[in-house]
C-alpha cells in the first residue's frame, strides 16, 4: 500500500495557480505501486483542505518509452488513459475512489533493458474553477503529481 499527502510546494503548476495552491492539501492511497494488467489500479483520494474551489479531478495513467542509442536517450511520453474522478467542486474529508481498468491495447507490463524501457506513471490533475473563466474551452488552472507505478501481466 502507497500513502500519499501533497501540499502545495509539491504539485506541479501546469498553468498558473500558484496562489491557490497555497491553501490545498490532498492526501491519498494506492493499493500497491505494483499492478497486474488484469486487474485495476485501485485507492482512494481525500481533499484535506481546499479554499478554492476545484473544477474537476483526474487520474491519468502515462506509458514513457525511452531508448538509448550511443549514449544518448530519447524519450516519448504518451498520455494512455484519463478517468475523471471528480466533477464539480466537492467538500473536504470526502473520500474519493479510485478505480482505473487498464486497457489492454496500450499497456504492456514495465521493462527495462540496457537500450531500452517502458514504464508507466499515474498523474493526479486537479483542475480549478476560476470565475474570470467564460467558457469551457478556455484552460482551467491546474496543477498535477506525479508517480511512477510498475505493470505486470
């Protein structure tokens, strides 16, 4: 089981929210770091304290292959999965659940060889509402963790 608590020096800022992150403090909990491919990445989220009001949450599951040719590495992130675990704002100490099935066509388990690897992270995005925002199709403030998780058949 991997426990977990962010404040907001530890999330990275995707667009500016700096100041609102100040005041957000999530906390968390995986089963394992470790998946079989059959079964699903589960755990649960809590918004420990939030002035802001929060958009929407989402877990993103990213495969990162990287190959190593003479030295130098080249890398290709793919975003894989994304499930959206929260619409709307919501109040804190609710606990939230995390069920992600892995699809079968675009993960395979992690491996690392001497010229090459592909390994898989969890991303947990927290997207802000913001008043000034008129449309939906402008970027929300948001801000991201992430953690590297191993895949097994």
């Amino acid at each position: 089981m991997l426990t977990m608590q962010w404040h907001g020096d530890a999330w990275d800022v995707i667009t500016n929210c700096k100041p609102k992150l100040a005041d957000f403090s999530l906390t968390g909990r995986l089963d394992s770091q470790v998946f079989q491919i059959a079964k699903p990445i589960t755990g649960t989220l809590k918004i420990e304290k939030c002035k802001a009001k929060v958009a929407s949450i989402d877990v993103q599951l990213v495969r990162n292959e990287e190959v190593k040719i003479d030295g130098t590495a080249a890398n290709d992130l793919t975003e894989v999965q994304s499930i959206q675990l929260v619409d709307g704002d919501i109040g804190p100490d609710l606990e939230i659940p995390i069920f992600v099935i892995l699809p079968r066509l675009y993960t395979c388990p992690s491996l690392t060889t001497k010229d090459f690897s592909i390994n898989f992270e969890l991303n947990i995005v927290v997207a802000f509402q913001d008043e000034q925002r008129i449309t939906k199709t402008e970027q929300s403030e948001m801000a991201a963790i992430k953690f590297p998780i191993r895949l097994m058949r």
